[in-house]
C-alpha cells in the first residue's frame, strides 16, 4: 500500500499544504514546531481516522477555522487505487469519505490502509500502565481483523449498559441477577473471542519481537511477553467462555459492591520481559527505548507478512534518542522494508550517506512554519 499525494486544509498550522509523496522513502525536515509531524498525522488519520498526536480532533483545527479537511489519493493491491478524505466541522463532528461516498461507520476505515507508528510517545508502552500496552495490541489487532475490532465495540457497549445497570439498580438482588444475566450472555460471548485473538496473536507475535531487538539492540537479551487475563489464555474461545462464565460468579459480590464490571479482557495486562526480569519495574531508560522500538519493528515486520497490502510506517522524530550505531541499523531497516516510509526530523541525520533522492521512490522535503518544499 502506498499514498501518491495528500492536501491538507485548516489542519494544525498547515492551512493549504499539497504534496506528492515518492513510492518508498521520504524524509521530512524542519525545526521543532515546523509541521513535520503534522504532515504523518494527517496520513494516520486517513489510516486510522484519528490523530497518534491529539487525544480530540477539535485540537487539530486550525486557530480559529470552522473545519479541517484531509485528502490522499491510494494504491494498493487489494483496492488498485481510491481516494480517502477525512473533515471534522466542529458542528457536525468527523466524516470519512472514500472515493467520495461517505462511511456509515468510522471502524469501517480500519485496516483499508494498514499502518504502523513509531514516535517518541512509544516510551508509554513499557513504562507506564496496562492500559497502553492493551491499546496498543487492539489498535495491532483491528487492523488485521475486522471480526475482532467489531467485537471490541460490542464488548465496550455490553460493558457500558451492565456498568449502568449495576450502578442503577436498587431493588432485590435475585432481581438484579436476572437484569444481568443476558447482559453476562453477551459480555462472556464477545469477551471470550477477544481474549483468544489476542492470545493467537501475541502467540506468534513473540518470534517477530526476538528477531528485532536482536538487530536492533545488537544484544542477546531475550524479550518476551506475558499475557495476563482472568484466566488461563487459550486461543479457543469456547475454552474461555466456560471459565468467564465461571469466574462472572465468582465475583458478583465484588461487582455489586463495587457497582463495575470487574472481569473481562478490559482488564488485561501485557508484561514485557528482558530474560528474566520485568522490564517496567527493572529496565534503564536504555532497554525501554530499544525494547519499543522493536515492539513496533515487529508489528512492521509481522503486518508485512501476513497482509496482502505493505503497510505505512510513520517515523515520527525518533532518530534524536539513538546513537550512532543503532540510527545506522534503523535506516538499514528502513531501506529493506518494501513499503512505503515516511521519516521526521529536527537534528541533521546523515540520511544521504544512506538513502539516494532519485526524485521518485526516495524523495525529500522541508518544512518551515507549516510550508512545505521539496528539495533536491
């Protein structure tokens, strides 16, 4: 998959910006502030329909401007070639267009361009709480599997009427239990399935995370995951529903005292290690960074080979926190990858010792107070 060109309107301090983008490489540079990473949000939101930046699209409007509007033009092999465009009013909210007809749903844009992110913010993955380490496996997962992002929104909406219900109801227990039970029918159903994706996938998903710190770091540490739910994880679903189902019970006096949905995959934790010892409690700064790093190498690697369509890998200033030799062998990484980058920086990086700008599939650009021009 690839993006030949993109306009943005009234989007941050990009107020008319038109660029025709080359077919492997482009590096984007410019002082901090500039707009360079403006430039690779607004393809993550033609990707993903929402900003790795912004927690709210109403940050990513220009000053005082009613609108934004994104609009890039796609090749790939499964769609040959279809355009996406992306507006928020802050009236009328967010709207996803593809080749000029409106998306009933924005879940229906995920996983059409598939994308991978790597920015500064990554350090979040292995430093902070399981909350990041979950989205980052839904937000994995979704773009592979359209069952499973549609299981997601239909947990979350069970999840959110038998919280109501649970806070609500003030009537005899035996009453409140039989509320429950079709609400406890359907959270088991989609709860189970999510559960066993995400095993399936965090399964295979090791072998691609060992083989990328092992180039990246140059060590022979050995990362692996430990995925931690409120059973034993099983890739089958069926498997899981019974113990769900059980564990529902075990814990209703928990959920009625505490008015919440206490087990579910909503409380899943994903444990990163370096041998044998956790890196969030134990790691250096060092073996954070290299460790997210190859959590997101790993993902570019694992969607390049499991999908028909290459993904876009968006490098959002991450070069400033590498030493020589590891800036060395992510560009070396970045010139065998097959799909389509795109790569912002602040600082010089010796990208021409590197990459050749042909003009075509490698191609330059700065920016300078939201201007963007191409250079040779």
């Amino acid at each position: 998959m690839r993006i030949s060109n993109i306009r943005l309107q009234n989007f941050r301090n990009h107020t008319d910006t038109q660029v025709e983008w080359g077919a492997h490489m482009n590096v984007i540079i410019g002082q901090n502030g500039a707009g360079k990473t403006n430039l690779i949000d607004a393809i993550h939101y033609l990707c993903m329909s929402r900003s790795f930046v912004a927690n709210s699209d109403r940050y990513v409007v220009n000053y005082d401007a009613p609108y934004f509007m994104i609009k890039g033009h796609f090749e790939g092999n499964i769609r040959s070639s279809f355009d996406v465009s992306c507006s928020y009013s802050r009236g009328e909210g967010k709207k996803i267009f593809v080749n000029e007809s409106p998306l009933d749903r924005l879940s229906d844009l995920i996983g059409m361009v598939p994308v991978v992110v790597l920015s500064p913010g990554d350090k979040k993955l292995t430093s902070e709480g399981p909350k990041q380490r979950r989205s980052f496996i839904d937000s994995f997962i979704s773009q592979i599997s359209p069952r499973y992002l549609q299981d997601l929104m239909d947990f979350r909406k069970v999840r959110k009427q038998r919280n109501k219900l649970l806070q609500e109801f003030r009537g005899r227990r035996e009453v409140l239990e039989a509320y429950l039970e079709p609400w406890n029918v359907q959270l088991v159903e989609y709860g189970s399935r999510i559960v066993a994706k995400r095993t399936e996938v965090l399964d295979q998903f090791q072998d691609f995370l060992a083989r990328e710190y092992e180039v990246i770091s140059g060590m022979r540490h050995k990362p692996h995951l430990e995925y931690q739910t409120f059973c034993e994880p099983s890739k089958k679903a069926e498997t899981i529903e019974e113990r769900y189902t059980a564990k529902l019970e075990d814990e209703i006096d928990h959920e009625i005292e505490r008015e919440l949905t206490l087990v579910g995959p909503h409380r899943d934790e994903i444990v990163f290690y370096l041998d044998d010892f956790e890196l969030r409690k134990y790691g250096s700064q060092g073996q954070h960074r290299l460790f997210a790093l190859s959590l997101k190498l790993a993902q570019l690697l694992y969607f390049s080979e499991e999908l028909d369509d290459l993904p876009l890998f968006l490098l959002d200033d991450v070069f400033g926190d590498l030493d020589a030799q590891r800036t060395e062998v992510l560009l070396n990484a970045l010139i065998e990858h097959a799909g389509q980058t795109f790569v912002t920086a602040a600082n010089p990086i010796p990208f021409n010792d590197y990459i050749t700008f042909d003009g075509e599939k490698n191609r330059k650009f700065e920016v300078t107070e939201g201007e963007v021009s191409r250079l040779q």
